[in-house]
C-alpha cells in the first residue's frame, strides 16, 4: 500500500486525541548505554525509523509483515515496562497498538473493497438527530459553529498543482511460500461454517479442550523452528513434489481443528484423535531420510514429532478418559515410545500411566539451595501440594493439615504423616524424587482410610475423615496425573533438545573448521608468506573501557557514557589481518614449543634412566653391607657363645665339688632350731639362733 508519513499514517486517531505526538517514544531505536538491561527483555528491538526504512528499501514483501514489525513495536515496550512498573508508558503503547489497529484494518478493507487499487478510507458523515420545529418550544438551539468555507469549483485557469512524488509501495503476491499467519488464513477460509467452542457436542467438546492443551505446547506454540500449523506444500512449495511422493494423506493442526468445529466430518473422538497423530507421524516419515543422512533439519523434525507423537497420546488418553473403551479383559502387548497411531482404550491408558511414572518417579530432581528460588521440578512439587488446600477444600483438608494424632493413633498407623510435614520437607530441601513427595502424599489419605475406616459405622467425626480421605485421594491421584504428563514432557523435551543442541554445534564447528582450512589452504596455493618473527606487522592498540561499579545502597544504576572519543575503534580489515598474522605466529611458536617439549622429554627420559641405575646400584651397595654386617654378627656371636660354654663347664666343676663334700660322713653338722622369748607389754617377737655342733 501507499506510504504517506509513517508517524501519520500509525498515529492517525493517537494526534486527534493528544495535545503531545504519542508516537514520539516509539520513533527513535532505544538507547541501550541508558538502559542497559534493556536486551535481557527484548530479542528483537523495532522502532518507527526502522519501519520507515523497510518501507522505503521494499523489504516487505505483505502488508502482514509490516503490521507484525508495528505490533512489535508495542509488544517490546510492555515486555520491559511492566515487569519495571512503568504503567503510564504501557498504557501509551496500548493506545497507541489499538489505534494502529484501527488505521490499519480501515485501510486495509478500503484496498479490498475498492479491488486493490486505493487505500483511501471513505470519510463517514455525521448522522445528526433532525429537530422537529414544527410544534412550539422553549428551549433556545445552540448557537451555529462557525464553518469553513470550502471551494466548491476549481476555475479553468488555476494554476495546476505540481505532481506527487512517487511513495514506495508494498507489494502483495500470491505466488512463492506463504507466510504462516497467510497460510492458516487461507485454510480457515476453505471452512466457513466454523461453530464456536460453546455450542460444539460433548465429545466435541472434550476434543476441543484436548486440542487447545496442545496448541500450548511450546514447540507448537511459540517456536519457530517446527511449524505443524500449516500445509508443508503452503509454506515450502520447493518440496511440494517430494513431499506429495511420500504423504499419501497430509494433515496439520489447523485443518484438524476446522473439521471439528465445522461439523458433521469427524463421527467420534477416536477419527479426530487419529488426524492430530497422523501430522506427526507424518513429519517422522518424511524426515526419517534426512535423519539418516545427517540433515540437522531433518534431525531436528524427526526428533521433535517423535516426542510430540508420546506426548499427543498420553494428553489424548487424559484428556478424552470419559470416551475411552473398556478393553481391560482383552489381552494385548504393551504400547510405549513414539506409536503413530493408538485405540483409545482404557488398557492403552494403563500403559500410558506406566510409561510416564517410569520417566517421573524415579527422575532425580534439580535440588536449589535453601532461600533461593525453586527450580521447575521443586515448582511442580509446589503446585502438587497446593492443589490440596483449595478454598472449596478447607472442610476436607481440616483432617490433614497438622500432626494432631488420637491417643491410640501410633497402635494402627506406624508411619504417621500430614500436609504441613511435607510441606516443610520441600523447604528444606529433602525430597530427591517425584516419587518420594508422591508417596508420602498418598500415605497422608491411606493412613486416614486405614484408622477411620474400623469406626466410620459408629463415629460421625470417624465418617467425615474417611470420606474426606475419599475424596482428596482421588482429586490427588488426577494431579498427579497431570504433573505426570507435565513432567515427563519436560524431561524428555530437554533431552531432545540438549541433542539437537548438540549436533547443531558438532556442525557448527566442523563447518567452521573446513572454512578456515579451505581459506589458509586458498592463501598458501597464492604463495603469501607465513609471517616471521622478522616480519612481523605492528598490530594498533585497542583501548578498552570498562564500567566502574555502582555503589551498593543504590536502588538506581547511573547512566554510562563512553567520553574516550573512538580510540577503540578498528577497521575491519585490520583486525582479520592482524588475527591472520596472529594465528600464523601461533603456529611457528606452536613448532617451538613442539621441539621444545621433545627435548624436554629427552632430558628427563634421561634423568630418569640416570635415577634408575642410581637406584639399582645403591640396592646393591646395601646387600653387601647387610652381607658384611651379618657375617660380624655371626662371628660375635660365635665368640660370645664359646665363652659361655667355657663358664658353664667351671659352675658345673664346682657344683659337683660341693656334693662330693656333703655326701662325706666325717663333717660337722649344721642344727637349725627356733625359739621365741616373751617380754611384758611388748610384742612378741620370734628370734632364729644358729647352733653349731
């Protein structure tokens, strides 16, 4: 369309309305030296001046790109604004998106309504009420406004007004890839009857809400990277042929969805449930080539619609559980992994249970510290807990909140547990899996349904316990259903992405690798020079300024100005010539220290060899001295022993000396005799006399 002033054309009904521009905020690019976390809130910065410059240089190809860069404009503003507080700068930023808005569609129904030829919006008159005059009256009119006069003729001889510059002019084509918003546009329009979700059928109903459960998923949601919204012919016409030999029956969500809200296509949830499958089964059977060839595109949708496939059938077995067949006397193999297509059974629901408690129940959780703020699993552990203490379950929960035991409670239950007692493990940090918190949840109602259960007949307060524990049991059971298909989305939607992540970086570098080798091996074939030392070129300095830090205290950051002129300024050229110099230098002094390390290796082979002998001959210089050593030993020990024999033969001469002589008969004999002599007031004291005869 024609572009007249781009603060004009935007801000039309926003300057009726202010005495200010209201557009002057938005024109210029943000300055990020004042506002210096102002990228950590916005990816994409957009300004008018940008738009403008667009729009000049025909970079937009559909009105619908420039209305997207305009509302992004707006959309910026309020992702940094309100989480500051800045509530009168958002409010502007509605205003002004609601006007654009406004300016916007008007325009755009002049183009469609005049076939494309002018974007001129018909001026609507005002439709005053006629007074009726006929009959009398008091009431005085209001005095006339003073009107312009208006020329009604142009005379023949006015001087004609000088042409028009031409204005850049966006172009609508129909040919080429559509973009997505154009292409779910034109699949909807193929759908004119489409009802609204309150008047759908109950069945309907229940897949209407399995449906927009979906669509919140983030990779079908808000990613880029895989678009399952619309037909892959609309949006890549490139591989329409290729495609079309491989998917006998296409399908996207938003065909899916305008066949149910259309009416009278789907007879039952299990069809609608079988088109939403057969878009992801259809992803993994065209990709399945590429995966096995390496394409990181074809690796990363393969991947993807493999998960979204696990995760679609456990949501659908949830979500439609009151449409599900009884099969559970039917025998039949377990269903697990990505399944292109499933019965909507209650066994099929069974293994779908299983699956995902063997992904969650056993899955460590990411512990954070104490004080600090809980990670995604501790939050989903929170929200387990606080699903119990609902306002409409206060009666109920009553029963469960605190450790309030009987007197004769510990004779029945010998693991008592309570709401506040979990509640507080969680602060403190104590739970390591789903299942622990899990379990120790259910041992609350199970312990209730355990003691209240022998006196419910009697008791009234016995009664209302247990049903109490009826009843929360059973809305426990149904969250945890739902953390479970949570959590195990998570979990397996991080492993995917960490390996996607990863290959994505494998390529990353083995590209830039081949890059940098194809470039050095280009410049050697022309026979540049490796830089020497010799020649080496004076590289310039760059000088850096760092920002100095704020003071603590300060609940504001001071403004950042670069006041050093453009001193670290370098030209391009310069710094990939001084990075090239650089790398070569890395090189030689790469060979230095290759030969020098080789030497190095050398020296201390050889020391090590030297130590060695060192070792062997100091091993052997000490058995001969421990040889010399006990040879002396055994010498002494020779003379010391001979000089004992020598002594022991004297005792025993003398020994028998004294025999010889008692057994004589002509000696005197020796008489031993005791007596005792008493004294008055002493003590009695027992005396030995020797007589000799």
């Amino acid at each position: 369309f024609y572009y007249k002033g781009m603060t004009t054309f935007v801000f039309l009904a926003v300057n009726k309305h202010l005495n200010e521009p209201a557009s002057i905020l938005f024109e210029r690019p943000v300055d990020v030296t004042m506002f210096s976390d102002y990228l950590k809130y916005v990816k994409v910065p957009m300004d008018i001046a940008t738009v403008e410059m667009n729009v000049e240089t025909g970079l937009y190809t559909y009105a619908e790109d420039f209305e997207h860069d305009i509302n992004m404009i707006f959309k910026n503003c309020e992702a940094y604004n309100i989480p500051k507080g800045y509530r009168h700068i958002v409010k502007l930023a509605k205003f002004c998106a609601k006007s654009f808005r406004k300016q916007y569609s008007s325009r755009i129904k002049a183009f469609d309504a005049s076939g494309g030829v002018s974007f001129v919006v018909e001026e609507k008159k005002d439709k005053k009420r006629s007074l009726n005059i006929t009959g009398p009256s008091n009431i005085a009119a209001p005095p006339l406004k003073k009107a312009k006069l208006l020329p009604v003729n142009v005379p023949a001889a006015a001087k004609p007004k000088a042409p028009k510059k031409a204005l850049p002019r966006i172009v609508i084509r129909t040919d080429g890839p559509l973009p997505l918003h154009v292409a779910i546009a034109k699949i909807k329009q193929e759908f004119t009857t489409r009802r609204p979700h309150k008047d759908l059928d109950f069945w309907e109903d229940a897949c209407s809400r399995f449906f927009r459960e979906l669509k919140k998923h983030p990779w079908i949601s808000s990613s880029k990277r895989f678009v399952f919204d619309a037909a892959v012919p609309l949006l890549h016409p490139e591989i329409k042929q290729a495609y079309a030999a491989k998917i006998r029956n296409p399908m996207d969500l938003t065909t899916a969805e305008c066949k149910l809200l259309q009416g009278g296509i789907y007879q039952g949830p299990q069809e609608f449930v079988d088109d939403i499958a057969r878009v992801f089964a259809n992803a993994v059977t065209f990709n399945q080539s590429g995966h096995e060839e390496g394409d990181p595109t074809s690796c990363a949708y393969y991947d993807a619609s493999r998960h979204l496939l696990r995760y679609t059938r456990w949501l659908s077995l949830e979500t439609i559980s009151p449409f599900l067949v009884d099969d559970s006397q039917s025998e039949g193999s377990t269903q697990a992994g990505p399944i292109p297509q499933w019965k909507l059974s209650t066994s099929n629901q069974t293994d779908a249970r299983q699956e995902m408690e063997e992904i969650v129940m056993t899955q460590p959780m990411d512990r954070s510290d104490e004080g600090d703020r809980f990670t995604w699993m501790e939050c989903e552990c929170e929200k387990l807990l606080k699903s119990l203490r609902h306002q409409s379950d206060n009666k109920r929960m009553c029963f469960f909140l605190q450790p309030n035991y009987p007197a004769d409670y510990f004779a029945y239950i010998s693991r008592p547990m309570d709401w506040e007692t979990c509640y507080r493990r969680l602060q403190d940090r104590k739970y390591e899996t789903f299942g622990e918190i899990a379990g120790d949840l259910r041992q609350i109602f199970s312990n209730a349904l355990k003691y209240n259960g022998r006196m419910k007949d009697m008791d009234p307060i016995s009664k209302q316990a247990y049903d109490s524990a009826v009843t929360m049991s059973e809305k426990l059971e149904v969250t945890i259903q739902r953390m479970l298909i949570a959590v195990s989305d998570r979990v397996e939607r991080d492993k995917v992405e960490q390996v996607v992540l990863d290959r994505e970086m494998e390529i990353a570098q083995k590209e830039e690798e081949a890059r940098v080798k194809k470039e050095w091996q280009q410049e050697r074939e022309r026979g540049v020079p490796i830089a020497s030392e010799s020649h080496r070129v004076p590289s310039s300095t760059i000088k850096i300024t760092r920002r100095p830090n704020v003071r603590k205290g300060m609940d504001f950051d001071f403004p950042f100005y670069d006041e050093e002129g453009t001193q670290h300024e370098q030209s391009a050229i310069d710094v990939i010539s001084n990075q090239k110099k650089t790398y070569e230098e890395q090189q030689l002094e790469r060979v230095r220290m290759d030969a020098n390390m080789q030497y190095l290796g050398y020296a201390v082979h050889h020391k090590l060899q030297e130590r060695s002998c060192a070792i062997h001959w100091a091993k052997e210089l000490t058995e001969k001295i421990q040889l010399s050593l006990s040879h002396k030993q055994n010498v002494v020990n020779e003379k010391s022993s001979s000089e004992v024999n020598d002594k022991g033969l004297m005792n025993n001469e003398s020994a028998s000396f004294v025999a010889s002589f008692l057994q004589t008969s002509d000696r005197s004999q020796i008489k031993l005799a005791f007596s005792t002599e008493s004294k008055e007031k002493k003590k009695k004291k027992r005396r030995t006399r020797l007589f000799l005869d």
